[in-house]
C-alpha cells in the first residue's frame, strides 16, 4: 500500500454537494480533530482528519463537487445557431470540458489529488452520479495516474450506512457513466438540431403571445419533454372531441329497520330512451323483488409497496398537491440533513438485510406515531408484517424510509413537516398487515332485471390506524336471505349524461411517464417543470395540466406530419437501450449510433413536412410581418461548407420573391451567395454526396424545372450539384437567368462563388464547345454581321439622336449597364415595365439594332425596324437581362427572340 512522504496514507475523499461532503466528514470523525480549511472554490472546502482504514491509519481530505463537473457541447464553429444547418447537429463533434464556473473547484481537485494515494469517491450511487464520478477520475487521474480508486455506496447520512461504506469500499460503475454519457449526447444532439430548427423556422413567423419578448423565444424540444407534452395534449383532445350522450338508468332502494339498501342495475345505463322505459314499466308492473344471492366474504386491503421516487411525488401531489419539482427539493433537503434516505430511487423492495426493527424502533417517541410504532414492536399484536415488493430494484438505493427520529425541526417548513410525516407512515403501513373487512353482496330480481347492493364492515383497520391518507369507507347493509321477498321503497328511472374524463393532474401525468418509461426517477419532475417554464402547458389550482396554443399548436403540427414524435415510443426505445448500457448488455457506440440514425431520419422527414408545422401554428397565431426580417436568417438545408469564410455553411433557401439560393449561414458577416436558375419551382437538398467537387461534402439538390421556362430538350427533373461540375446546371443558369442577380451581384467580391459568374466566363460554349467567349457571343449562332468591338458614341452625336420604343412609342431612357462583362457600357430602355424595348447605343450609330429599335431621325425617311420581327429581319443582335449576347435564340413560349421565357408576357396564358 503506497504512503506519503509522511508515512501516512493519504486519502481525498470527493462528494457530490459541499453538504454531504461536510456531513459524511463529521460522521466519520466523529467530531474529534476534524479541521476546515478553504479551496480553491469558497463554497467547496475542505475538511482534514485522521481515519483508520481497514487497520490502516489515513489521513483524510474531504471535498466536493457541485453536481456535474463537466458539460457536454458542441465545438465552437457549431454553437451558433445560423453556424450550420441542423441536420449536421446529429454528427457534428462534441466534447466534455469544465466550465468556467467549476474551474476552481478543478482546481482544488487538481491540487489536492498530487500528494494522496487514495482517491475515494463519495457521489451519490445512481447513474448520474457514478457519470460525476468518472469525471472526477478525470480530473484526479490527469495529475496524479497513480493514484488507487475507491468508491463508497451508502444510501443515508447516518454513522451505520457511513461507517459500513468506508469500510466496505468498492469499484465505479463505468456502465452506468457510460448510460449517462449516451443520454446526454442523444439529448444535445436531438434537442439541439429540433431545438434550432422550429425556433428559426416559427419564431419570426408568427406573432407567439406567450412571450413578452418574442424575439428571445426559444420554441425548445425534447425527447422527454415533447413525448410528456403528447400526454396532456392527447388528453386534452380526447376532451374537446368527446360529444355528449344522454342514457337512461334504473335505481331501486329499500328500507327496513336495520337500515336502509340502495340496489344497482346491473345493466348499467343503457343509451335507447324507448327501451329504457319499456325495461321500467315492466318493474313496475311487476315490482315485487326476489333475494337471488347473498354472498359474504372477507376482503383485505393491502398496505402500500416501499415508497420510491415516482411514489413519493405522486402522493406528495394527490394528497398534499406540492409539485413534483418541489417535492424532490425539499426530499433533497431531508436527505442532506440526515432525516431520509436518498430521494431518487427505482427501488420498491427492502433488502433483507435490512434491519427494519431498527428503524420502527426510533419513532417510538413520536406524538403523533409512536404508540403505532410500540404495537408494531409487541410481537403479542400480531401487528408486524415484512414487507412485499413492487418488483423494482435499481441496485443502488434501498426505498425511501426515515433515518433519524425528528418531532419536527425548528427551520422546518410545512411542506419539511408533511413531507417527513408521509415518509415515515408510509414506512410503517408497509410493514404492518392489511386491513380486513367483510363485504357483503345482495342480488335481487324484479322481472327479470338483476340489482346488487354491496356493503362493508372493517373488522381490523392495522395499517389504516396510521397511514390517514388513505380510507376503506363502506356502509352496512341490512340483512338479507336468499328467497327473500319485499317491495321496493322507491323504483325510478333516472337519466344522466356522459363526461370526458379529466384533465391530467400531476401524478397521472407521472403515472404515464412511469408507465410508457419516459425519463427516470431523477429526472421527470425536471421534464414536467419545463413545460411549464417554456410556456407548453399550464397547471392549474387542482394540479391539472392544460396544453397552451403554442405546445398544443406544436404536437399538432409534428402529428400531421404522420410522425409520431410526441408520443412515447421511440423514447422509451432509447430509455430501455440506456438501460442495457448500464447493465452492461450494449455498448454506448451502439445506441448512439442507432438512436441517432434513427431521429436523424425523423427530423429530415419533419424538415420536410415543415409546412405542416406552419399551417397548424397559423391555426392558432397571426402571421408576423417585421420589417426587420431577412430570408438570411431562416432555416436551410445544409450544401456544403462555405469556401469564402471557410466557418458557416452554406444552406438552400428560398427569399421573399420565391427564388432559390445557396447562401452562407455567416451572413450578414459572409455575404457569399449562389444564385439558382429563375425556372426552378422546386429544390429539395438530397443526402447524396456529389463525387467530384471539392473539398466535401458537397450534397446534391433535386431540382423541378418549369417546363415553359427552358428548352424542350432538357428534363424538367434534375438531380444536381452547385460546386462547379453540373454542366446541365450551368447551361441552364446561362439561357433562363437568375431569379435575383443584382442582390447576388450587389455583394461585391463577397459572391465570387456565384454559379452564373464562375461559368460563363471560364466554361467551354454550349454551342461550339469551345473556350474563350461565353455562349452568347458564339460566332456559329450570329444571323447577320455585327461588330466586333462596341463603338463609343461622342457626345455630339449623342445629342443628335433620340430613340423610341417601337411598341408604345415613349422616349427611351439612356442608361448604362453594371454586369460582368458589360459594365460601364450605355443602352437604351423603354420606361414602361410593360415594354421589352432594349438597345445599346453603340449599336445604334453602326447599323446593328436592337429589338423594336426605332430611329427618330433616317436617312430614307423610313423607319429602319419595325416592331419586335424586324431585329430578327436585319440580323439584329438580342441580349439577355444582364447584356449578355442572345444571338439566334428565342422564348419557349412565344418563340419571340427579344425576350428570355421567365419574363415572357404570355407566360401562365
């Protein structure tokens, strides 16, 4: 066994809150030469003192935690929220590291952990806390590798189970970190990427009233949480869809003078007024009633199982309405003093080792209790009973039960009063025999119509004398023979009406959580609470939960889209595959690898179908109109990584104006942007990767094409890539245009990616396939002679000749051209928007024209073009919206050569 310098072993002992860590330090030196000194962190000290370990004298350093050490994130480049589209979430990298707020109790653990041998961890003994546990190996081990690791499994803080723990020491439980580990990357990953996308996609969409600054509103996502939601929504429209049904019942009831007997119709109520009546008029024509059965037999009603979590709040909740949330804060608080065992348990069962005798024998001295406890003792009351089992047993905790005897504190609240009060009756009920009653059961016939009264008698109340929660009323009923006759005292028939069921109250709803396996013992009340906080549901002053528009409007939207996300199923699945890590049957690369393929499919599914959430929020809210709002900032689908900020990512989106685009997520930081064909209808990011383009990955989009809008020889379905390889693309970008090219073009260098700009200057022609000119300028597509380098025209001239439009005759505008390959180059254009008219003015002086151009002044007196067919007569050179040459090429639609088809004027005709 290694020593200090000193020759003493040295032990660091770690607990999970800086209470536990004083209390356990105190039990186990017994008050004698403990010492305090501060850490690092001042609400973490540390408590030194000497022990005997096994035979072996230590000395012992006592600290703490504060819950988890570490945390799970994203790395950097992905925890903004427009840094990546959301899909990526579901791989993208995370790690574990120390925030800065527990940076000093690393510190303390780092220092302290250098000069001992031993390192002892103290955390509480369930999933979460052996997590907390190896993070602390972490921490220790980084600084001191040799160090010999010991864990201590208690359950209360009193000197027995202390003692036992210290002298009994085992090993950490990597399965169980190993669960955690899974749970918490399943939910960041799940929660984030849902999280992100119905925030982005809803928020600024709808004008959400549960929110005084809707602006900050967070619309969260949880695997627990939404399935909890499904259960009050669910509920809440089993509600709002039940229709009322009237039915009809007979009742019968006799007096005697014994008492006086109410009979039920064994039918029930029947719905069908006219057969009711028929059924009455037949008893009362013949009311004379006959005994047909008297039965008589004792009937016991059982004592509650041990009290675990999920109990314990339930009952906290039904009987003295605390919320669950609540309840385990103050379970905690009675826990750290010392007054309860640990609070989160699954267990319902006592070990048989455990002295139950000892524990009734502590509450003797109670007022209120402790006569209760004294016949319990006194084998002569028959009064004793060990205890059955629910069948529950996590392996860590025993149930929850009393550990020290308390009349009541003095900085007790009412609810530390209550709370302590139902601990330790429901600890003495399991162990005491049921209560007996007798029941008896009287059937009778009145034509032919069977009716049954029951009565009860309790012939020994035990555990009932005091667990007051619960009663076992009953009345008696007057005696009765088989054969016997009489007339009834009252024959009616009454009606009544059907009624929904209620609401949930809170322990129904941890009634179903428990039930479909949604969350943990430890962690439901925790789910049920941010409901409330994220404004999902409401509860009101009968502890029942109501859906608000927003959680009601969101389960709709999820379930229209036919996937079940709000219901119970596929966490569960996860709940029982975390369940296997811990118990060591599967491996956390396993589950993580198949839960998250598995929502990664159901959240693409549910980005999809997003028009389902927004037609089921617009149910419910008002449509926002902000002026600030930017297409930028909605949701995309991911593409590719961005090549000109080389941080965000470059998703698929669709603007205001309908158009689709490739733009980066850094925006307004990153202004790159790839601007898609104006004829595209419909484009859909795919999940395959494109083979060629680099650096990857590069995803493909399928694209729909309005048929009208390119040539006849090209599919209006393509599967496609924006990365520079997809020729077809391309072709199609140079002949239809953009939808938006001056917002592409107006970003300056920023948009040096764009799709049109990169192509048409470095791709082979169309035509020719040959390098050097674009496609429109090709000399195999040129009707008539035109000039080959534009001619400027001087000022003089300019002044000498006007031009007109050819179709409405209006003064044509001199303006100048701001595109790629023809900037600072002048044109004429009509003023109308209803006008096609275009010409450049170099073409004017040199005999080429324009389409529709008209001379003012001629040297024939003639006009040189008339109409639109005349540029297609003199070989006139066309141009597209961005001057870009349009020689020998004319719209699908008309078959008019001066214009493209996404702006033709007979387009939709």
């Amino acid at each position: 066994m290694s020593r200090s310098s000193g020759g003493g072993l040295r032990v660091l002992n770690v607990a999970e809150k800086p209470s536990v860590a004083k209390s356990v330090a105190n039990i186990l030196s017994r008050g004698q030469g403990l010492r305090m000194r501060e850490g690092r962190s001042r609400y973490n000290k540390i408590y030194d003192f000497s022990y005997s370990v096994n035979g072996c004298a230590a000395q012992m350093l006592f600290t703490s935690v504060t819950g988890h050490l570490m945390e799970l994130e994203f790395e950097d480049r992905y925890r903004k929220w427009h840094s990546c589209d959301p899909a990526l979430l579901f791989q993208a990298p995370v790690r574990k590291f120390v925030p800065e707020d527990k940076l000093d109790i690393k510190r303390t653990l780092e220092e302290e952990a250098r000069t001992c041998q031993w390192l002892v961890l103290w955390l509480d003994c369930d999933r979460e806390g052996e997590n907390i546990a190896f993070e602390v190996i972490d921490v220790c081990t980084s600084v001191n590798r040799h160090l010999t690791i010991k864990r201590a499994r208690f359950s209360a803080l009193i000197d027995r189970d202390i003692h036992h723990a210290m002298q009994n020491l085992d090993n950490a439980n990597k399965h169980f970190a190993d669960a955690v580990d899974a749970r918490q990357e399943i939910d960041l990953r799940i929660g984030a990427s849902f999280t992100r996308f119905q925030t982005m996609l809803l928020r600024d969409a709808f004008v959400i009233d549960s929110a005084a600054d809707d602006r900050n509103l967070v619309l969260s996502y949880g695997p627990c949480q939404f399935p909890t939601l499904g259960f009050i929504v669910e509920r809440y429209w089993e509600i709002q869809s039940h229709e009322p049904e009237d039915f009809w019942t007979i009742n019968c009831s006799h007096r005697s003078d014994e008492g006086t007997a109410t009979f039920g119709w064994m039918r029930g109520h029947i719905f069908d007024h006219a057969c009711a009546v028929i059924i009455y008029e037949m008893c009362v024509e013949e009311p004379l009633a006959t005994v047909t059965k008297v039965r008589l037999q004792e009937k016991p009603k059982y004592p509650p199982y041990p009290l675990n979590t999920i109990e314990l709040e339930k009952r906290a909740s039904r009987y003295f309405r605390m919320s669950s949330e609540h309840t385990m804060k103050v379970a905690e608080e009675l826990y750290q003093s010392g007054f309860i065992s640990y609070p989160r348990t699954e267990t319902d069962g006592f070990s048989p080792r455990t002295d139950l005798h000892a524990i009734v024998q502590e509450q003797q001295g109670h007022p209120g209790w402790g006569s209760y406890a004294q016949r319990l003792l006194d084998p002569a009351s028959g009064l004793w009973r060990n205890p059955s089992s629910g069948g529950h047993d996590d392996k860590a905790h025993p149930p929850i039960h009393p550990t020290k005897f308390s009349s009541g504190e003095s900085g007790w609240s009412q609810d530390h009063n209550r709370l302590y009060e139902l601990v330790v009756r429901h600890f003495l009920a399991c162990v005491s025999q049921p209560a007996v009653g007798a029941e008896t059961t009287v059937e009778i016939d009145i034509a032919s119509e069977v009716f049954s009264a029951s009565g009860r008698v309790i012939l020994a109340k035990n555990y009932l004398d005091v667990y007051r929660f619960e009663s076992w009323g009953g009345s008696l009923l007057p005696t009765y023979a088989v054969g016997q006759q009489f007339m009834p005292t009252t024959l009616t028939l009454d009606s009544g009406i059907t009624r929904p069921p209620p609401l949930l109250s809170e322990a129904d709803l941890l009634g179903c959580m428990d039930k479909e396996g949604i969350g943990t013992d430890a962690t439901m009340h925790d789910h049920i609470k941010k409901l409330l906080d994220r404004f999902y549901a409401t509860k009101d002053a009968n502890t029942r939960f109501s859906p608000t528009n927003l959680g009601e409007a969101l389960v709709m939207g999820y379930d229209d889209m036919g996937y079940k996300l709000w219901k119970p199923y596929l966490r569960a699945l996860m709940e029982r595959d975390m369940k296997a890590v811990s118990e060591g049957n599967k491996s956390k690369a396993e589950v993580l690898e198949t839960c998250l393929q598995q929502m990664k499919a159901c959240f693409l599914d549910a980005r999809l179908n997003k028009v389902k959430l927004l037609e089921a929020m617009a149910v419910f809210f008002e449509r926002s109109i902000r002026p600030g709002q930017d297409e930028h900032h909605a949701s995309g689908e991911f593409i590719r990584q961005c090549g000109l900020c080389q941080e965000a990512d470059m998703v698929l989106r669709k603007n205001r104006d309908g158009n689709f685009m490739v733009g980066c997520m850094g925006y307004p930081q990153c202004r790159n942007a790839i601007w898609l064909p104006g004829s595209v209808s419909e484009a859909v990011a795919t999940t395959n990767v494109c083979n060629s383009c680099t650096p990857g990955p590069v995803y493909l989009i399928q694209f729909t094409f309005r048929r009208l809008e390119i040539p006849p020889n090209y599919s209006t379905n393509h599967l496609g890539c924006i990365g520079g390889c997809d020729e077809i693309l391309r072709q199609l970008t140079e002949i239809c245009g953009t939808g938006s090219r001056s917002a592409a073009r107006g970003r300056g260098p920023a948009a040096s990616s764009n799709v049109q700009r990169n192509n048409t200057r470095q791709g082979a022609c169309i035509y020719c396939h040959q390098s050097g000119h674009s496609s429109g300028d090709c000399p195999s597509q040129s009707v008539g002679p035109r000039s080959v380098r534009p001619r400027t025209m001087n000022a003089q001239n300019a002044g000498q000749i006007s031009v007109s439009c050819t179709t409405c005759g209006a003064q044509c505008a001199l303006r100048t051209a701001n595109t790629t390959q023809n900037r600072g180059r002048k044109f004429y254009k009509c003023p109308s928007q209803e006008c096609n008219f275009f010409v450049w003015e170099d073409s004017v002086g040199n005999g080429s024209v324009g389409r529709g151009f008209q001379r003012a002044t001629n040297v024939d007196g003639q006009s040189a073009a008339r109409g639109r067919g005349a540029g297609r007569g003199t070989g006139g050179t066309f141009v597209s919206a961005t001057g870009d040459p349009n020689s020998g090429r004319r719209c699908f639609v008309c078959g008019d050569p001066s214009h493209f088809a996404n702006v033709c004027p007979n387009r939709g005709n």
